[in-house]
C-alpha cells in the first residue's frame, strides 16, 4: 500500500501530523486506534490474524 493511502487511512482514525511517523509506525499507530494489535511486521512466515487489513503488506 502506498504512503498517501495509509496517511488517508490516518487521518480517517484522528492521528494528526502523519508525516512524523515511518510507515510501519504510522500502521501500527492505526492498528492501536483501531482496538487491535500493534503488530505490523512483527510476524516471520506466519499470521494468525487472517482478517487483519494490512496482512497483505506485512507477510510480504
């Protein structure tokens, strides 16, 4: 996913100033205002989180 797209999605949830943030702590800043894990990238071969938004992304 691109940059701009998870910024959207940032500000979609009230974080502010996305530019601050890397990528990968930008998504997981959205997984914890979302009420989920903060997990972006932490996985190594396998996620059990099958409905999770950016699984896609993070297994890659």
């Amino acid at each position: 996913m691109r940059l701009a797209e998870i910024e959207k999605k940032a500000r979609a949830v009230g974080i502010k100033d996305t530019w601050k943030y890397s990528k990968k702590d930008l998504i997981k800043t959205i997984q914890r205002k979302e009420g989920n894990f903060d997990c972006f990238g932490s996985a190594t071969n396998y996620c059990d989180q099958s409905a999770c938004y950016w699984r896609g992304d993070c297994l890659k």
